[in-house]
C-alpha cells in the first residue's frame, strides 16, 4: 500500500477528523493523463485525506480497516479485474458511492459498469475538475 505524502493521515485505523472526507482511490495512471497528482493537491488543500492503492488486495484491506466516504478506482485494474472489482467492494461496503475512472469514452463499458451500482462514471479526458465536483456529490451522498 502506498500513501501520497499527506500529514494529515488518521493516527488510527477507522478513526477520522469532523468534516474530513476519506477518499480511497486505485492508481490513476496506468497509462495517459495522470490524475492522483492533482487529485492529491485538491484533497489536501479541502482537509481531506487520499489514501492511494496499487491493487485489489490493498483496496479490500484498506476498505476493512479504515472509514472511506468515497472510492475511485480505475477500471483497468492492476489485477485485471476491472468492473468485477465492484461487485467484490460493494459485498463489504454496499453504501460505499464509487467513483470509476476510465481512458476512453465508451457507452457499452458505461453501461455495464453503471449496472453495477456506481455512483459516477469519469472519463479521465473531461479534466480533473469533473472528478473533483463527482467527489464532493459523492460525499453528501455518505453523509450521515
């Protein structure tokens, strides 16, 4: 499991400060425009903690060990599980809104993936900015 530099990350497993979002995301880069970066600064700058995963089994025992208001995973998986993945995380986190982050514009792939339970689609070409906002919509639906 990797963490972005962020001094901010809770000092202990579950636990999180009053008004701070948790966001859970795959890497973002396998290949094309790289959005961790950015999305890291943007967290970072709202008070939020992003907690970064290379693979399936990270995110799974992440998921288990610490409170995540949101997940964005990409759909080319390390793993090579993609849209399988998501059956898999909403077993162990149902209310969980996840973010899918994908290269290419694709309505079947959307499709499928949407049947899934998701809470957004986001085609990394419209900008990072569309991310940030389907983040911020995502935390008021895992609000209390």
């Amino acid at each position: 499991m990797s963490y972005p530099d962020n001094p901010v990350l809770p000092a202990k497993a579950g636990q999180a400060k009053a008004g701070c979002l948790n966001i859970l995301s795959s890497k973002l880069s396998r290949r094309g425009r790289d959005l961790t970066k950015e999305l890291t600064i943007w967290a970072q700058g709202k008070g939020h903690r992003l907690l970064s995963v290379d693979n399936l089994k990270d995110l799974i025992m992440t998921l288990q060990k610490q409170k995540v208001n949101v997940l964005v995973i990409d759909l080319r998986l390390p793993d090579a599980l993609g849209a399988e993945a998501i059956s898999i995380i909403k077993g162990i986190c149902q209310k969980l809104p996840i973010i899918i982050t994908a290269e290419e514009n694709n309505p079947e792939q959307e499709s499928r993936v949407r049947q899934k339970g998701i809470f957004y689609y986001h085609v990394k070409s419209f900008g990072v900015d569309e991310l940030m906002l389907a983040i911020s919509n995502a935390k008021m639906r895992s609000s209390p």
